[in-house]
C-alpha cells in the first residue's frame, strides 16, 4: 500500500512541475513575442501601407475572366483584380 501511496504522490509532483513549467514557457514566449514586435515591427505592413496597389494587366485579367467563367459555368465573373 505504501508503494501505492508513493507513486500516486510522485505522479502528481511530475504532472504539476510539467504543468507549471510549461505555464511559464507559454508567458516567456507570449512576452517574447511583444517584445519583438515592439523592437522591430514587421517591414512588410511599411511597404503595403505606402505602396499603390499593383493593377493586372489586360491580358491576365482575360484569363482570369475566362477561369472563373469555366468553373462557375457562366454564373460567377471578374470584377477587379490586384497583385499581392
């Protein structure tokens, strides 16, 4: 009984270190992620924010047309279309 008593009580000590250990590795990577992003903010919402919007060409907007008409079977169509 006693070797009952002792794992059961060594198994909750384990599953309670990992559940708190795992606690702080979800706040440290959270902070992390603020920290980063507060230091280096990401370059690319800079240059979306300042760039035009890159308008397809003629031809690509054809085919474009002509895809969606195909699979929608004539029911769906093309109304703008911009490079990402």
């Amino acid at each position: 009984m006693d070797n009952i008593e002792l794992g059961l009580q060594l198994m909750v000590v384990g599953m309670s270190a990992v559940f708190l250990i795992l606690i702080i590795v979800i706040w440290g990577g959270k902070l992390l992620i603020k920290a980063v992003n507060k230091i280096a903010p990401e370059e690319e919402s800079l240059k979306k924010a300042s760039a035009a919007p890159a308008v397809v060409d003629n031809t690509t907007m054809a085919v474009l047309q002509q895809v969606v008409a195909q699979v929608t079977g004539g029911k769906g169509r093309v109304v703008s279309a911009k490079k990402v």
